[in-house]
C-alpha cells in the first residue's frame, strides 16, 4: 500500500472517530483540523475538505458549508453505525479489524 493511500484512509477513520465522540455537538473544520493536525503535522485545510468531502459523498456526515467560509459537519446514522461496527467498512476508510467481543 502506498503512503498517500495509507494516510488518506487512515485520516478518514480518524476523522469518524472524532466526530463521533464529539457527537451530538456539530464540528468546525477548525477544531478537527487541530485535532487531525495532532496525528499529522502536515495536515493542511484542503487535505482535510477533500476527506470531508469523501465522507459526505458516501453519506457517513453531513457538511455544512457556511458563506464565510467555514464547513461544520456531524456524524450521521451511517457514520454512527460504522464507528460502532454495526456495518460493514467498505474500502477508503481505514477502520482497524474488530478483534474483541462484547
């Protein structure tokens, strides 16, 4: 696996994981971005849209992008379920195997 693919998926899952323990308050791309950037120093506005974006398209959050510029976005049922391996992770996001019961 390359680098860049590794990190992307691995950016979205955590991105999930943050969203869904700030739940049930909305998100700015700000703090996520500070929270992302504790993983990746190099993480960079535009990297982050652009897996914001990816996760909205495959309806795991809902974005709300504000005329000033900045984006909010919350988890939505979809999103929910995968963090709490209730549903499948298809490929793009790098979810780690489910190695203990409950």
């Amino acid at each position: 696996m390359d680098y860049q693919r590794h990190r992307r998926e691995a950016m979205r899952w955590n991105i999930l994981l943050m969203l869904y323990k700030s739940r049930p308050y909305t998100t700015n791309e700000r703090f996520i971005v500070d929270v992302i950037g504790a993983i990746y120093p190099d993480v960079t506005a535009l990297e982050l849209r652009q897996e914001l974006d990816y996760l909205a398209d495959r309806k795991m959050l809902e974005l709300n992008k504000q005329p000033s510029g900045i984006w909010f976005s919350d988890l939505t049922r979809l999103g929910v379920d995968l963090v709490e391996y209730t549903i499948d992770c298809g490929p793009g996001i790098a979810r780690p195997m489910k190695y203990w019961s409950e």
